[in-house]
C-alpha cells in the first residue's frame, strides 16, 4: 500500500519531486517491490487533492529513472531493480564548481530585489531593478507634450487605414 503525504509548503519541494522521492523511497526501502502496482494516477491526484498531471509528471520521471515501467492500459509498476549497497555521492564532492552545486532546500537562500548582481529568470516577471525610470520618464513625458489626443484612444482593430487603402490599390485592379 503507497501512502504520499504531501508538504503543502509553497517554500519546500514541488508537488510533483515530493510524489516522486517519497515513491522512490519506498522502491529502495522494500516497501515497494518489485511488480507492485503503482494507484492509478487519477485515483492518487484525487486523493491528494491536486492535479492529475502533476502525478503524471512524477510517474514519468520514476519511469526515466528506471525505478518504474509504464504499459498502456496495465498501468504504472515497480521495475526490478538492483539494490544498491554504496551511499548516494556527496554533493558536495562531484567536482562541481561551488556555484554549481545543488543545496538542499533549507539552504537556499531567496533571492531578494536589492540583490543587484543577480539576474533573475522567473518567467512573466519583469526585472525592473536595471530599467532607466529617469530616462524613459523624460522620453515619455517629451513624447505626450507633442502627441495627438488619439494616441490615447484605442486603435481600430480592422487595421491601419492607410495600409488597408494601399492593400486594396494592390488587389482591386487584378479583379
């Protein structure tokens, strides 16, 4: 019986990495052996209360990891794997650059605004520390002391007029 119990800490781990180490635990303690039948993925997102993809994803990676095996229609099982008997490496002692080495999740640090030097690659979320507010202030303010009132109204959204007249001198004679 696989028991998933999850951290529902936005700080700590994916759900998905918590899914996939506590199974992969199991795997290599003996709770799980080797054939067992994994829940179907459905059935174990409903139960823990969260998407059914994200148990897929874990259910994946434990297959490309080879801790598991995927057949169409016969579901998710524990793959037959040799036991280990040496400890997992050491981090720390890969020959990683320090900057390179992966720290535990107690060890990270949050990467703050006034921390100038990094540059951050989350996704949808501009860095704005490195923008010339100063400059683009001016430039805007120049700009909508000279421009037109309709530069603050909205544009057609058939096109721009004078395209739409060349486009049509361009196709209307060849009718």
């Amino acid at each position: 019986m696989l028991h998933v119990q999850l951290d529902r800490d936005p700080a700590h781990h994916p759900y998905y990495l918590q899914i996939l180490e506590q199974i992969r635990s199991s795997i290599l303690t003996g709770e799980l052996t080797a054939g067992s039948q994994l829940p179907p993925s459905r059935q174990l997102a409903i139960e823990l209360g969260i998407a059914r993809r994200t148990v897929t994803i874990a259910y994946e990676e434990l297959c490309a990891q080879g801790y598991c095996l995927s057949r169409v229609g016969r579901g998710t099982i524990v793959a037959s794997i040799a036991q280990i008997d040496t400890p997992p490496a050491d981090r720390s002692q890969t020959g990683l650059p320090q900057w390179l080495t992966f720290a535990p999740p107690e060890d990270r640090t949050t990467v703050t605004a006034n921390q100038k030097s990094l540059i951050r690659f989350t996704p949808s979320f501009a860095q704005t520390e490195r923008l010339p507010f100063k400059a683009m202030q001016q430039a805007f303010q120049s700009v909508m002391q000279t421009a037109p009132i309709r530069f603050l109204e909205y544009e057609r959204n058939n096109g721009h007029p004078t395209l739409l007249a060349a486009i049509c001198q361009h196709v209307l004679p060849d009718r």
